[in-house]
C-alpha cells in the first residue's frame, strides 16, 4: 500500500518549476497527484513534466480542492496576494499548507492563517529556505552556543545592481505582489538575522522606500528571470527600501533591500554585533569575528558546498507531517514578519515610526 503524502500544487510559475518541482518530484515521501495554475497552458506543461494526468489539471485552485479531498498538503506559489486565500481554504479542508514566501501581503492576511491553521490543527510553513544555508546554519549554532554572547544590533540586505523580476508582471503590480523588494528580498535575510538574533519580538519601524529605475531594461542578474515580463505593463512598487528595526529587547537591526541601485556588485548579507564576536552571512559564507587569549582573532568556517535551501526546507516540512521534527518555523513568525514589512512600508509613506 502507497502511504506517501499526496500533493496538491496550486501556483505553477518559474518558482514552482524551479525549486519546488524538483524537490518534491525527487523526495520518497511525496506524490504530486494535482496541479492548478490560471495559465492552464503553463500548467499542462508542467503536469506532462510531473507525470500529472491531464484530467487533475486545473485552472482554479477551488476545483483541485474540492475534487481531491484526498490531499495531504497543498503547496501554494501563486502571486503573493492569492496566497492567504488559498491557504486558508485548504487549511479549512484540513489539508497541511506549504506556502511560497512571503506569508501573506498584509498582517490581518497572515493572522488568517494562523488562525486557520490553529483551528484545524494542521501545520502551516512558509518558506524560509535560506535558514537551511550551511553558513546560516553554522551562525546558529554558533549564536545559540553563546559565541557571540548578547547581540546588541546589526545589519542585513539583499541588493541588486540591475535585478528587476517580471518587470510589468505581477512582481512589479502592488495589487499582486504587496510591494517591490522589501516584501520579495526582505522577508529572507530580515528573517536570517532574527533568527539568529534568537527571535527577540519587533515593536517598532521606521522605513524608506524608492522609485528610480522602473524605466531600466538592463539586467545582470540570473534572478529578474522570476516572474513574467510584460511590455508597458505596471510598475508601481519600490526598486529600493531602506529601514531600522526596533525589538523588545533594545535590540536593532538595520536593513537595505533593492532590486536596482548603482551598486558594484549583487550581494545578500547578515552581520550580527555581539558581546563577545561578531557574525557574518555573505553570499553563501559564514564568518566569526572576536577575541581570543588578547588578540583579534577571524573564524572562516569550511562548510558544506553551499545550497539554496528550497529543498531542504520542503523536506523538513514533510519531517514535521511524519513527527520526525519540530517545525523551524511557526505561522506566528509569518505573523511578526509581515507586520515588519507592514510596519517599514507605512513609516515609508507617512515618513515617521511606526510601533507594532
């Protein structure tokens, strides 16, 4: 008897295809068993890929639901402003929910969620694949051994030279994506630094964010190959956010997130200030800096080859299905971030702190 978890998809676009397809395709305890995206054209494409049969294709996520009671968990990559709909509709039909980040586009849409989520008692994970980072993953080890001893405050980003995704697509559209990079970069390396930070609860905000390159057709990023791009189509989010965090603790944390800025180079960091060392995430690699018998003293780990992490997380989360693992993160952590970015966003646009 088959007891692998079945597999619904709903959202079949280039995230889809390129880091979740091939981790759950590959993983011994799942089988995708249905597939929807509005594009049915792209859908049957990627269902013929998958050895999904034609007839559990579907154009409308409600559909898949309702004919495959039989699902496990349903696995969202749609635009970001579909994904608490989605979730909740499949969480309500107790079916487990992985979801694309970020969680949701607004906090009362992530509160939904976690709602739902409590309500049905299934597991709801949105995903935070650069946790799973070999270098990310030393840093916390080293942040929880006491290393860096009491980390006071930091800074993080993620920014491109010239990296706008789906440039005229949902990507660039406020009313799919929620916003520019803030909410597409953000949410991962805000996310690695209070992480490592050892969760403290943010309280306040304060965000800038701006527009200067929605007429720039340059690229020299592999990632502007996200999304869709759509000639004359909408460009009405940010291309760069700038803020500062405040938590509970007195901690703060410093961010910088663009898709396009006069830059050298494209870089995606997290550098943690502690009593007793220093951290460092860049690109990939991991760094401690402290002191060590009255001398400075730089610790270059040799980690693992480094990975993006979407299968490895996708994998933990069919861990905590089976009771293999606890969860590494929790709807109330989707919850905190997406009141971040809310919170970065509105102090961008009234121009003062924002508490939450």
């Amino acid at each position: 008897m088959n007891t692998n978890l079945k597999v619904g998809i709903v959202g079949a676009g280039n995230i889809f295809r390129t880091a979740h397809a091939p981790a759950l395709a590959n993983h011994p305890e799942a089988d995708i068993v249905a597939l929807c995206d509005i594009d049915t054209d792209k859908a049957r494409a990627r269902a013929e890929e998958l050895g999904v049969p034609p007839d559990r294709v579907y154009a409308d996520y409600r559909e898949l639901l309702e004919r495959h009671p039989e699902l496990d968990f349903v696995d969202i990559s749609t635009p970001n402003a579909f994904h608490s709909e989605i979730a909740v509709a499949a969480l309500n039909r107790g079916m487990h929910v992985f979801v694309e980040k970020p969680d949701a586009v607004d906090a009362a849409q992530a509160e939904a969620m976690a709602a739902a989520a409590e309500r049905a008692g299934k597991l709801l994970m949105s995903m935070r694949n650069n946790r799973f980072r070999p270098a990310v993953q030393f840093l916390k080890k080293v942040a929880d051994g006491g290393h860096a001893g009491d980390i006071y405050t930091g800074r993080c980003g993620w920014t491109r030279r010239r990296g706008i995704p789906g440039k005229g697509g949902w990507f660039t559209t406020a009313a799919l994506s929620g916003g520019g990079p803030l909410i597409d970069l953000g949410v991962h390396f805000i996310d690695v630094a209070i992480w490592l930070m050892g969760d403290p609860r943010p309280v306040a905000a304060t965000g800038a964010t701006y527009a200067k390159f929605a007429n720039a057709d340059i690229s020299d990023s592999e990632h502007s190959a996200f999304g869709e791009r759509r000639d004359n189509g909408v460009f009405d989010v940010e291309d760069l956010a700038t803020g500062f965090i405040r938590f509970d603790n007195g901690a703060t944390l410093q961010i910088e997130f663009s898709w396009a800025a006069n830059i050298d180079e494209e870089a995606n960091f997290v550098e943690l200030r502690g009593t007793k060392g220093g951290l460092k995430y860049r690109r990939g690699e991991a760094a401690l800096f402290k002191e060590l018998e009255g001398t400075l003293v730089d610790v270059f780990p040799k980690l693992p080859k480094d990975v993006p992490g979407h299968a490895e997380h996708l994998a933990h989360f069919i861990d905590c299905i089976r009771g293999r693992a606890k969860p590494i993160n929790t709807p109330q952590d989707g919850v905190n971030m997406i009141r971040i970015l809310s919170a970065l966003y509105e102090s961008a646009r009234i121009g003062s702190e924002v508490k939450l």
